[in-house]
C-alpha cells in the first residue's frame, strides 16, 4: 500500500514538474506582456487506494485540466 501512494505522489510530481518546465519555456514577453501559458489543474492530486492485496490489478484515474489560455502539452511522462 505504502508503494502505491510512492508511485501515485511520483507520477503526480513529475506531471506537476513536466508542465512547469514547458510552461516556462513558452512565457515570451511581447510589448510588456506576457504570452498566455498553460495551468494544469489536478482535481484530485492524491489518490488513497487502501488496503491492496499483493498481486492485485489496482487502477485509477487522475483529471488533469488546462485552465491557461494555451494549449497545455505533456509530452512525456515517468512513473515513479
């Protein structure tokens, strides 16, 4: 159970990592603007899966919402 939640908070991280970098890299400022970016948005950052049997098949789902005004990218993601 203990490395469930390790890998559900890893995944969460390096997407919350991921996006930043790449946010980052499109910030372009224009005649004293800046360029719109992308925020992602996770509904339910952490997910507690309780007691899981060895050998269980476990699965869930994380929402990840674009509340910028760009186009949000992943364009790669590491599971932990």
């Amino acid at each position: 159970m203990r490395r469930v939640r390790t890998v559900c908070w890893t995944c969460c991280l390096v997407l919350f990592w991921v996006c930043l970098v790449y946010a980052g890299r499109e910030t372009v400022e224009k005649k004293g603007e800046q360029a719109p970016v992308p925020v992602m948005v996770i509904e339910e950052p952490t997910f507690d899966f309780g007691q899981v049997t060895q050998g269980e098949v476990i699965k869930h789902d994380f929402r990840v919402l674009n509340k910028g005004k760009a186009p949000l990218e992943i364009k790669r993601v590491k599971p932990g």
